[in-house]
C-alpha cells in the first residue's frame, strides 16, 4: 500500500470516529441534556460526587471536552464553586480513559446489532427521545466500526520500511513524540481519538510501549488545551474551570514527562500486551492527576483566578448593548405575502429571545458582584426589547388579514402572545431583579453558601428552561412543549422545597438568612414567574397537537 493510499484509509476512519463520537454525544444531549444537566447542579455541591459525575457525564458524552465546557458554563453563572467545578472534570477526564478501555475490547459483534437496532428505531418513530435512541445505537456502531478500519489500515505499514525509521527517531526524542501527540490531539479535538489511534499502531507493533506511554502524555497536554482555546473570549468566570484543567493536567502531563526521562519508563506494571499498556498508562495518569488534584485544587483555583484577572476578556455591557441592537427582519415589502411576514416575524422574535437570554444570564452575576455601570447597561437593554415588542406588533397588524389562512392566522396570534410575554419577562428582569441587586448593593449584605445553591440552582434550571422555550418558538417541537410544560410542575416542587430550606435556616438564627430573606425569596418568586410566562409558549403546540385537555396536560 502506497503511502497516499494509507492516509486515505487513514483518514477516512480517524473521520469516522470524530464522526461516530459526534452522534453519540449530540444523541445523549438531545434526549437526556436537561435530565443530566439538573442532576449535575444537584450534585456539584459536594466535590466527591461532583467528581463521580463528572465521571459519569464522560463516558456517556464520550467527551471530556464537552464536561469541562458545561462544568465551567455552570461556573460562569455561579452555580457551582470552582473547587467542585475543578473535581468534576478531574473526574470527567478519568471517564473519558475508561472509555477507550471499554472501546479496546472485541465489540465488532455490536457493530451490525447496533446499526440495524438503531436504525430501525430511528426510522420507525417519530418519538423524540426513542429516535435519539436510535441515533445514539448507530453511533456506537460505527464507532466500533472505525476502530476495525484503524486497525485494517495500520496492518500495512509493518511491513513497510519507512515506518521504523520515523518510531526509531521518535523514540530518541521523546520530547519531539510528545509534542507530536499533542498537536495531533488538538487537531483531533478528541483525546479519545488519539489514545485509540495510537492503541491501534501499539497493537500492531509499531509503535513501542516505552514510546506509547510518552505520546500519551503528550495526548494529554493536547486536549488539556482544547477548552481553554474554545473558551479564550468568554468572560473570566466562565473561564476559570477550563483554564484550571489545563493548570492540572498539562502541567501533570509535563512533570510526567520529566519523571519518565530521568528515571525511565516503568511499563511491565501496566500490562502484557503493548495496546494495554497505552491504555492503562492513560488511565493511570489521570487517575494520579485526579488523587493529586485533592490537595492542590485550591492552590490551583487562585493561580488561575489570578491568570483570567490578567486578561478580563469578553465584552463590556456597553458592546454587548449595542451588539442586540441589530437591523430589524421587518421587511414591509413582504407584508403582502403572510407566509414570509410571519418568517420575519419570527426572526425578529428570536432576537427578541436572544435580548432576554443574555439578560436572563447576566442577572445572576450582578447578584455575586453588583456593579452600578453594569446594572444600568442591562437596564438599557430592556428598552431594546420594548422597541422590538412594539415593531413587532405594528407589524404584524399590519399583514393582509384577508390573505392568511386559518394556520398563519394560528400562528399570528402566537407570535404576538410569544412577544408579549418576552416583553413581560424583560420587565421582571429590570424592574424585580435588578431592584434586588440594588437592595443586596445598598445594604451590603451576602447569602450563606447553601442559600446561594439553591439561588444559582433555580436560575439555572429557570435559564435552561427559558432556552428551551426560546427554540420551541422555531421548532413547534410536540415533545419540547411536553417537556416544558413539565419542568414548570417540577419548579412548582423545588421551589416549595427550596422555601422551606429558607425557612429552616430562619429558625436557626443563621445571621446572613435573616439578613437576605426578603431577597432570596423575592428573587426564587420572580424567577419562578419569568419559567411561567415562558412556559405559556409551549400551548399552542401542544393544542394543535391535541395534547392539552381543558384545563391540564394530558398524560400519555
């Protein structure tokens, strides 16, 4: 096989694999994202179970990348604690090791039940949560079905006379491997593919132990830096956990290094064969970066608290107010054609969504950290919605009534009723909120650890719920409506729960509840009030599609 031929090969199943891992991970998100999310917030209280989830998310997202994104979006919004948020992902990277040693056993039995399993459940349902199903079966399948095709890729190249020359230079410079692996690892964007990549040539006889462990050091420092890429522009906090992982495990990956030059490769410990001991040398890295992050999670947190105070980055209020405040979609030429005036309407109304999102998410920080500029820069987004609510209701009485037909004339109504509600929650942003924070500011009072949780918690589950409104507005998705109409009942209970948690610490005499009760209950009732007016989205496409009894949501 010439060496062209080799790398399409190649390619084509590395492809597969970045392919395969997409379709699992996007499969999971969509049908169990909001399930795993809630359960996430409630444990990240706790940094032993924050890690065992961590832990968990891993090998069902088959990305750690994806954990330490989501962990330090929670951070960013204050809903975990940089501690908990650093274990979470020292758990989620040891996750993400056990899934290459799950995917280095003979599975090639599951690549056929996978795909047919899969797909016939993708393609005979249209329920949301069994087609994800079927999604998430083929992706395993072919998952399975590139690693076959690494290894029948790899089989050419022992015989091949190039190849030893490049494994016998690589095995002299070992720093040279090591950066190698790196880059490939950034490249990849997946340390799960680049451990098995390199498993696949370990497993041929290729590549040797002793070199394998050190390219798998080198793997490590790559994908370490693959977050805190992604999250370079966000604002500090949301940047403290990415960053904080590439402290820990880059740094690890380094001193490891060093160890390993100056007292050899240990790798008889690690197992027989040589795929095993790459694999194990993975494992075992991050599970002594994990023990070793214990005790230097603090020290860790205030170097890279420190790091981000270097460079503030993100965007100030001001940017961000002129940024929502883009060109209207109310095209008046298309008011004589009601299909493309209600398309427009749309967009606009999603920017509208967009407006409300970045207030909705921004409130909580001005609660950790009052600023008056900061305050008054989202208050004057509020008058971008009222703006966009009025041009859009002018616009929409405007259409050529005579011309619509019954569903554009449905879908009229709903567009208006949508934005009056966005308008309504702008209101309770700036006129309740934000007159919380002043209070908080003014008075100069703090919220005791566990009542900050559960305000972090509840805005969290508010925020994820107003998003899934805000898609449901393009979408009409049946089974989102369902979804979201539930969640509303669900905060119905976590809210009773979260009060009388309140209430308990009142009696107790703790200083700082009785200090911030009337806020902390104000702000739980406003928030609950914003879920409800943005639950009322989901009727009409539970009405049409006959989900909605008089009074109640029908239960299947």
């Amino acid at each position: 096989m010439s060496g062209s031929v080799f790398f399409l090969h190649m390619a084509g199943a590395v492809a597969l694999l970045l392919w395969a891992t997409r379709m699992v991970r996007t499969g999971v998100e969509r049908a169990y994202g909001d399930t795993l999310r809630q359960r996430l917030r409630r444990t990240l209280g706790n940094p032993l179970l924050a890690t065992l989830m961590g832990l968990a998310l891993a090998i069902a997202l088959q990305s750690s990348t994806a954990v330490t994104l989501l962990i330090g979006s929670f951070a960013g919004l204050g809903m975990v604690t940089g501690l908990s948020g650093l274990m979470a992902v020292r758990g989620a990277e040891v996750g993400s090791a056990l899934v290459v040693k799950i995917l280095s056993y003979d599975l090639s039995l599951l690549v056929p039940l996978c795909l047919v399993s899969g797909t016939t459940i993708f393609l005979t349902t249209e329920r949301r949560p069994w087609r994800q199903a079927g999604r998430i079966l083929i992706g395993v399948g072919l998952l399975i079905l590139s690693l076959e095709m690494m290894g029948e890729a790899a089989a050419p190249l022992r015989q091949s006379t190039i190849v030893p020359l490049i494994v016998r230079y690589l095995s002299g410079d070992p720093i040279t491997a090591f950066l190698l692996a790196a880059a490939v690892t950034y490249v990849f964007h997946s340390s799960i593919a680049a451990v098995l990549l390199l498993t696949t040539f370990a497993a041929g006889g290729i590549v040797s132990p002793e070199l394998g462990v050190v390219m798998v050091l080198g793997v490590n420092l790559g994908s370490s830096f693959i977050a805190p890429v992604l999250t370079r522009s966000a604002e500090p906090a949301y940047r403290v956990v990415p960053l904080g992982n590439l402290l820990m495990r880059g740094a690890g990956s380094v001193v490891a290094l060093t160890g390993l030059l100056l007292f050899g490769t240990p790798v008889a410990f690690l197992g027989t064969g040589a795929a095993d001991q790459v694999i194990h040398a993975h494992i075992a890295f991050n599970v002594f970066v994990l023990l070793i992050g214990i005790p230097l999670s603090p020290l860790t947190l205030k170097a890279t608290r420190a790091i981000v105070a270097l460079n503030p980055g993100g965007r100030p209020e001001e940017d961000q107010s002129v940024l929502m405040a883009e060109t209207s979609a109310l095209d008046t030429d298309a008011l004589d054609n009601p299909q493309q005036a209600l398309a427009n309407v749309t967009r606009e109304a999603v920017r509208m969504c967009e407006t409300i999102e970045f207030m909705l998410a921004r409130v909580l920080d001005l609660y950790e950290k009052p600023d008056k500029q900061a305050i008054s820069a989202l208050a004057a987004l509020d008058d971008t919605v009222d703006k966009r609510h009025a041009a859009i209701k002018l616009y929409l009485a405007r259409i050529r009534q005579h011309d619509m037909s019954d569903r554009e004339a449905r879908r009229c109504q709903e567009l208006l009723s949508a934005c009056i509600k966005l308008e309504q929650v702008g209101d309770i942003i700036v006129r309740n909120l934000l007159a919380h924070v002043q209070r908080k500011m003014a008075r100069g009072v703090e919220f005791t650890p566990e009542g900050w949780r559960e305000l972090s918690n509840f805005h969290g589950a508010v925020l994820g719920n107003a998003r899934m409104a805000f898609n449901l507005l393009v979408t009409r998705d049946a089974e989102t409506a369902r979804q979201l109409v539930a969640e509303k009942d669900h905060l119905r209970a976590v809210e009773t729960a979260t009060n009388q948690r309140h209430f308990e610490r009142l009696r107790k005499g703790t200083e700082r509840s009785v200090d911030t009760s009337s806020i902390h209950l104000d702000t739980i009732r406003d928030l609950k009030q914003i879920n409800s007016l943005l639950a009322t989205l989901a009727y009409p496409v539970l009405e049409d599609e006959g989900m909605l009894s008089a009074s109640r949501l029908k239960s299947l």
